[in-house]
C-alpha cells in the first residue's frame, strides 16, 4: 500500500507518546494497513487470491482523515481508549 509521509510521521509520532507512557516499541517496520476481517480458522484463499489477481488496478483512491481512534485490542475485544483530531 502506498501513503504519503505523513502517514509515516503520525504512526512515529503515536509510537513515541504510547511509548512514554510504557507501550513497548514496535520492531516491526510500520506497513499502513485496514483490516477488514479476521480469521480465526484456517480457510481456503484460493478464490480470493484469484479475484484479487484479476483486477484491473488496486489502487482504490485516497481520502482525508480528520481524526483517528486509538483503540486496545484484547481476545477479540476492542476497546476505544482515545480520539486524535488531526488539523
């Protein structure tokens, strides 16, 4: 996926704040992603796989973002701990 820096420089950013207040740093390299479902049991992908080959582009535009949830995610639950109005 592509994004521009300032994608980059927010998800720095939001590492640096939680990690001041003890959240382990990530040391994984940071990959914008959405996650649109989880699976919890192994399932066939074939026919995604193939779908997804067969489209023309996936380049599916861009979008503002005028805020973002930080959210704690345990056993399946998700809980909003904060909003972030970005200007």
């Amino acid at each position: 996926m592509k994004s521009g820096p300032e994608l980059a420089l927010l998800a720095h950013a939001t590492e640096v704040a939680v990690n001041a207040i003890g959240v382990p740093k990530e040391e994984r390299k940071f990959s914008p992603h959405l996650t649109l479902a989880r699976i919890r049991e192994r399932v066939p992908l074939d026919g995604l796989m193939r779908a997804i080959e067969a489209l023309q582009s996936v380049e599916f535009g861009s979008f503002v973002v005028p805020s973002f949830y930080l959210y704690l995610s345990s056993g399946g639950k998700y809980t909003k701990l904060a909003e972030f109005v970005l200007a």
